[in-house]
C-alpha cells in the first residue's frame, strides 16, 4: 500500500492529550538530548512519517534518538510532565502502523541503541540493546553453534525492540516459539522515569509476569532499553520437502495430519496457485506450476530422525492426495525451494502495482474452509488475493492485489481486508499472527473482544500510562470507536473455541 | 510444617478491607447459593483453616462451594458490593500458604466444578474446570495417545485451576514448560462479575498477554473458571540414567555440561547424599549410598534417538567425574529409579519429625556453589538440610529437617529458609520455582524486588481490583512491609545478570 493518506486520526474517536506548545517541547528536549539526537526540521522527520504500512502518514512534533536508557528516561521525564504523546519506534519496519506519529507527538527512535552488549554461549543468552537488528544476533552467535530463533521475513531490518513490542513471529515459530517464547529478560522505562528489570536468567519469576505483559504491548505500556534473549543450538542438520496438491482442501488437510501425527516441522509453510505462479515467474524455484497449492515443509534435527520423520511427511502428503512430494535432493535445490517462499511478496509486482498485506490467524482445522470463503469474499470485491502462509500455526497472510491509482481500489482493499480478519475471528481466530494492531487493525478489535476485555485493557493501560501519553490511538479502540465501527461482536454471540461445543 | 501458628497477618504491615458484618455476610450469600454450597459452621470450616503449607492457619468467615460459572459470579458480586475479602482454593496443596484464609474472608472453593467439559484430539486441547485434579486429565487422553506435561509432585492431588494459580511445574518441565507455556485459553471472572475468555485456539492473539498475566497471579487479580490446556503426544519411548557422584560440585557441572551439549531431557533431577539415604532406606531404588550425589536424567522421544542421546549423556557425566552412570536396564529398574526421587519427600520423617519444603531457583551455573553455601548456612543454624531438585531447570528444594516441639526450631527453620532464599536472589535466581509466593514469602520478595518493581505489580493489581478485596496480605507486600523486614535490596545494587557484567 504505497497512497499517501494522510493522517487519519479521528478526535472523536481517539482522544488525544490536549496539544502541548512545539517551541516549549523542543526547548524542553534540547536540554536533555545532545542536538545531534534531535531532528525537528520537516525534511529531516520525513523518513520517520511512515512504518511498514505505508499508506498512513503522520508527521510528529519532533524525532528524539536517545543513546542509551538515560537519555530515554530523561526524554520520557519532558513528555510527562509537558504532556506529549510519546511514539517508540525501532528499524520502522512493522507492517500495522505501530510506529505511526500521531498528532503532536515525540518519535522517540531506538535506533541508536544497538549493541549486541554480552553473549553468553554457557546460559545460551544475548543481551542486546533495542535497536539490534534480528539477523545480526544470530550472525554474531553462529560461530559459537547458536542462532536467534524468531525469524520474521524482515529480519534482515528490523529490530529486536521491535519484535518484542509486536511479539514477532516466522517460519521457524511453530517448532520454536514466537518472540515472547524466546525472551528471557527485559529493561524497560516506565513513562515516570522507573527503570525495571523484568525476567532474568532463571525460567520461573515471581510476582505478574510482567514480562509476557510487556511483550506484544505494542508500546502502549513503557519503553524496551534492554532485551536478554535465549539463543538456540543450530540443528545439525536440515531437510525440506515439497509436496504439491490439485486442491487447497488436500493441502490444508495434509498440514493437520502431520501436526496431528506429532511432528513439529521447523516451518510448514502454504502458497496457493496466485502465489506459488508469481514467485515461480520471479524466482525460477521448480515449483510445479499446474498445482492448486503446494506445501514446504522443514525438518530440522540430527540427520538420522529427519530422514525418518520426512518420510511419514511424504507418506502423510500422498494420502491425503499430494500429486507429488519430493525432498529436496542437496543444499543447492532447498535453497532453491526456500527462495521461491522468501520472493513471493516482491514477486507480486508482477501481478499488481500494489498489494496490502493481511495477519490473520486460524485453528489449523479451519484452513480449508477459510481459504473458500477468501476465495467468495475476492470475487465478491473484484480483487484478486493470493495467498501465502504460515500454514503450521494457521496464521495467513492472504495478499490482497489492487492498483492504487485506480479510484476506490485502496477502499475496496481496505475493506475486503477487514472482511477477512472479521471471517478469521468468526473461525475462532484472531486478527493478528505476527503483525500486531497498531492504528491498522485498530476497528477489528471490536470484533475481536467484548467491550468489557476492551475495557480490561484500558485499565491495565491507565495502570502504565494514566494519562494515555504512550502511543495514543492505537491498538485499544475507544467504546465510541467501537460503536462508530459498528462492531459485530462475535465472542458476545459464540464462544472461543466453537468447535469445542460440537463434542 | 505441622505446628499449628496461628494467623499472623499484621493489619500495621498487611492493610485489610474494614471488617464485614459475618451474618450479612452469610444471608446474603444464602440469596445467591443454594444451602449445600455454603458452610459457616466453625467444625465444617475446619479443613478450610489451612492449605499445603499447614504451619499457618486462619478461619474465614464462610466457605462458598460454587458449582458453575453463574454461582461464582453471584458470589463475587456479594464480596465486591460489601466489601469482603475473598480467597480462591483449588484442591489446597498449595506449599506457599496461598489458599491461607485471611480474616473474615469468604473462602471461594472450586473443587465442584471438576468436570472435564471437552477433549479435542485433533486439536490437542481439553477444555475442563478448575477443580479438575491435573492427573485426571493425563488419565483422560491416555487412550489417545496424549498427556498434560506439567507434573507436579501433587499432582494425584492439585486441581488445574491451583496450577494456573501458581504457574505450577514438575519434573518435566524443563523439557515441556511450565503450566503458562501448556495453557492456550482461560475463562475468568472479574470481581465485578465480567466474564472474560482469554487466548484461544490459535498460538497468537492480539492484544495485552493477559492469559500470562493471570496465571501465576495467585488469586490476587481473578477467579479462574475454565482453562483450555495443551496436550502432548506420549513418547514412543522413555529411559533413565543414573550417575553417581564423588561430590555435588561434579554433578553440578554434569547438568551443566548436559545442557550445553543441546540435549534437552524430559527429567533431569538431583539428589544429594541426606536425600539418597533416606530415599534408599524409605524405597530401596538401588541407589549408590557411597555417592555424594546422584543424577536422574530422563530422555524421551524415538527409541533409536534415546539410544544415542543416553549415550552423550553417560559420557558427559564420566567426564564431570561420575564413579557411575549406569542405563535402567528395564521398564521395573526405570520405575525403581523413580519411586526413589518421588518417595523422597516422605522419606524424610526417617530423618527428622518435620520438614520444610523450600523452593528457590538459580541460574544453573550457580549450582556448585548455592549447594556449599547452603551447607554453610545449614551449620549455622544448626539444622540439617537435604536437597532434592530440578536440577536442569536450577529449581532447589531445600529440605529443612528440625523437630517442631522442640523449643526454637520451627523460627530457625523459618529464619534458615529466608536465608536460602535471600541466597538465591544474591545469586541471580528467585524466591520461587513453582510453588509461589502466597504469604510464606511476602517478605523475600522485599529483596526479590526494588520498590518500583513492587509499586508496578501493585498499579496492576489496582487495575483489576482496586479496593483489594481479591486474597490481600499475599504475594505483593507493602511499602511498610519491606521497611519492617529490613529488606536488602538487591536488585537495586545490582543487575539480575550478574554473570553477563563480567564479559
């Protein structure tokens, strides 16, 4: 999504706190920060507009870059007591708008504080500052035979602060665990200035997990200084197979039965026909062009268990009607297949000038009939969606295609997008895999939840934040946002596990 | 513990809700429960007076026996509009002191609603009420081939809704986690009677980790009604080594070494010579009583891999210094193994008229030298001290032996107890591994926690229940608690990853 909306931040419904006099803000900041951490000149804030989702712009007050947690305190101090929103930001890669300036606000960018500052190879944990991108921990810890799990698909870029802000996932998640599976320890600033040190180096803590809490805050709730992180031992070995199906349904099957036999592949991850065409055009991966869908699957471990465990994969896949399933034969062609995964959003470009891309998330038993109603739901918008995903943890990111100088095509996107996440909570899922709500998704959380866990969540916010300074307008939609969007609530109507109630 | 101390809440050092009137009290909760769910006789309230940790007692001023959802939300909204305070029990195992009745409580017990509402194979989820024993469920799915991994000594006893409560472990946690890392969904109910599901089927959710934040919450922020619970496939396979030891400093660094190595066991557990002993004499496992020290450790998984992983194991061990490390030659020698390190507990009445059972965890690396210091500390005060662990996990439980008629002891088993646990923390650990923090350890948690650490769980605990009504005088002390205890703030002087500032 590449328009340029321009701020569309509602007064009536997202309370802002009362606007706070720019000139005194930056005076006020100037004290603190060297003048090199500050940038408050239009030009210098543009590239700070905008995170992932780029189609929402917003310019802030002033871009703050503290060095380390003092100075963050110091910048968080001003913003109490001058009463300024305070957005965090990490590499600016998030795809929800997390990272949006709101009216008014600090960009307070963690990009600075990016030192690896111990690895301890014995507890098998880093010690990293925010702004450290995802690969370079598991760069730096390779030649001690150990990686950094998470791997969201913008690893290269993004950060750790910020993979903790959104809980960030990957391929690798379903064997080893999203973000808040492989934190150990954090840092954090409260908005008052409070530094606490949350977790530590033993798997149990007393007392709230605060930890977990913190985790996925999206920060509504304090700001990360310090991340401690479990590093994992690099599997001795690892092998893919590619299976092909003449039907969605039969891919989707295949992906419950081998979870239901008790294999837990390192990734499972689905392309349907749209998606698998583009990345094959784009990447040359030897994905059979005449199937439905097609299935990668990875297994990683000592060499001796994959082979065995591959093929009750391949013998799983056949069954349930795969027109083919080949292990890749050496390095040269996994890497080949992997390739193919990585390529398919860029490869999109071929198909569309633009496409939004949608988190939503599933109960694995869901998929086939979920990916029939996106199927109903693209022709009844007239946008083509292709779909490539997480299969493994149910967690879709359905691509939807529009061209954005077309008029109307980035609404249409918009709300074919919303149908979705609604369609995925009404499966009993959830509106977000690894994304997060942000200012994006902000609507469907009154799909998602009662107004009474809404207001559980504003509570523990008021708890943090009283004074609502700490990424206002995202993430919790206010009771008149909820009614505005007239939400149909679901979890009011059904319970959560609603498959549960047919036993 | 067995001497009866009575109720030692301080109201200068534990702030209490005003006292409610008891016959209002009962009329009002007689509107709302039928007659067989409420007892207020002093003779029926008696098993009520205390939980796992039996030196302390208190009477609360009636019982409420629930048996739905409806039942405990009237109850709720009796103690929420009269201002009574109320105290959750699930089977009352609990080793903390965390169902101990505080004054004129309404003592909430769950254990009639015990029903295991769903099993979804497919899914590997079961859905059940709190006062489900949490063996119950493993024998349930059994026929299917699956379990619930967290094990808990108590677990022929302790209810689901207890474990929640308290985060519970178990032997094989270190390999499957703990009870938060194998629950994918809670009901809970508010204190002012809002039902709220958390989580769900899917592995994300949007949203505050609010499911994190309840369990291990100790009954201070809701009522847990409904948990949705993982299950595991059974291993094709399981088998144990036992190594022998010429002193607990090598063992220390077997488990070291073990984990390092990558290999993860279902069980790794220690036992040094004052625990074997009485553990030989109580079940004759044939365990070495020449060794300082013996390891069990437990691998699952595929036959064929347990072979050659027992096999690293075996060697890891002989290179730490084991004068034995010897495989259980069958199915009736593994279960010999076992029947030594559960029967150890009760073991110990050879030894000694009483025990007390602590629970402090350490980084692993730590475990060489606490064990010395531990013995240190045991001379003293004059008081033997057997250890009995989680070693993988770094999960101590210190066995305290001492004679609760004899003038003295019972404080200096108290008073050695703080200590250890003050230990732990110095040492980069925490007061609790899996039995919680309730009111036997309010006070260490003055030296677990800075006063904004503790003033964080306090606002948190204010967002869900702000006139505290919700089991006061536990787990979260007072500003003027920790003055009194004198508390050594060791947090404040120094980071929780002492080790790491040495690189």
């Amino acid at each position: 999504m590449v328009a340029p909306v321009l701020d569309r931040f509602d007064p009536r419904l997202d309370p802002m706190p009362p606007p706070v006099d720019r000139r005194t803000l930056i005076a006020r900041l100037e004290r603190v920060l060297p003048r090199e951490a500050l940038i408050h000149k239009t030009e210098g804030m543009r590239v700070f507009e905008t995170d992932g989702l780029a189609a929402y712009r917003g310019m802030p007050a002033v871009v703050a870059l503290p060095a380390n947690v003092a100075e963050v305190r110091a910048v968080l101090k001003v913003c109490r007591e001058l009463g300024a929103p305070v957005v965090a930001r990490g590499a600016g890669t998030g795809l929800s708008g997390g990272a949006l300036p709101t009216p008014g606000c600090v960009l307070l960018g963690l990009s600075r504080m990016s030192a690896i500052l111990e690895i301890d190879a014995a507890a098998g944990l880093a010690r990293v500052q925010p702004g450290v991108r995802n690969l370079a921990i598991s760069e730096a810890v390779r030649p001690l035979g150990l990686f950094y799990a998470p791997d969201p698909s913008s690893q290269l870029a993004c950060s750790l602060g910020g993979n903790v802000a959104e809980n960030a996932g990957g391929v690798h998640c379903l064997k080893y665990g999203l973000t808040v599976n492989n934190v150990q320890g954090l840092e954090i600033v409260t908005l008052d200035g409070e530094v606490l040190r949350l977790g530590g180096e033993t798997l149990e803590a007393p007392g709230f997990d605060l930890m977990a809490l913190i985790t996925g805050s999206e920060g509504l709730l304090a700001i990360v200084t310090e991340i401690t992180v479990r590093l994992t031992p690099l599997p001795e070995a690892t092998q893919v197979l590619l299976a092909a199906f003449p039907e969605t349904r039969a891919a989707g099957q295949a992906v419950a039965d081998i979870i239901a036999a008790g294999l837990i592949p390192a990734g499972l991850e689905m392309m349907d026909r749209l998606a698998l065409t583009a990345a094959e055009a784009h990447t040359g991966a030897g994905y059979p062009l005449d199937a439905a869908a097609i299935l990668l699957c990875e297994l990683d471990g000592a060499p001796e268990d994959i082979g065995a465990d591959l093929e009750r994969v391949r013998t799983i896949c056949e069954a349930a009607g795969a027109s083919l399933a080949r292990i890749a034969r050496d390095e040269a062609e996994r890497e080949r297949f992997w390739a193919g995964r990585k390529g398919a959003f860029p490869a999109m470009g071929r198909m569309a000038p633009d496409y939004y891309c949608i988190d939503g998330v599933i109960p694995r038993r869901a998929l086939p009939e979920v990916l029939d109603a996106i199927t109903r739901l693209s022709d009844q918008f007239g946008l083509a969606v292709a779909n490539v995903f997480h299969a493994g943890d149910g967690n879709l990111h359905p691509l939807i295609l529009y061209d954005a100088q077309a008029p109307g095509e980035l609404d249409r996107a918009e709300a074919l997008g919303g149908a979705i996440l609604e369609l995925c909570v009404a499966k009993g899922g959830a509106i977000t895999g690894e994304h997060g709500v942000g200012r994006e998704k902000i609507n469907q959380m009154c799909a998602q939840f009662t107004p009474e866990e809404l207001e559980t969540f504003a509570a523990l916010k008021r708890a943090f934040d009283p004074e609502g300074l700490l990424n206002p307008g995202k993430t919790i939609p206010t009771p008149q946002r909820c009614v505005a969007h007239g939400a149909m609530h679901v979890h009011a109507a059904s319970p959560p596990f609603p498959h549960l109630d047919r036993f």
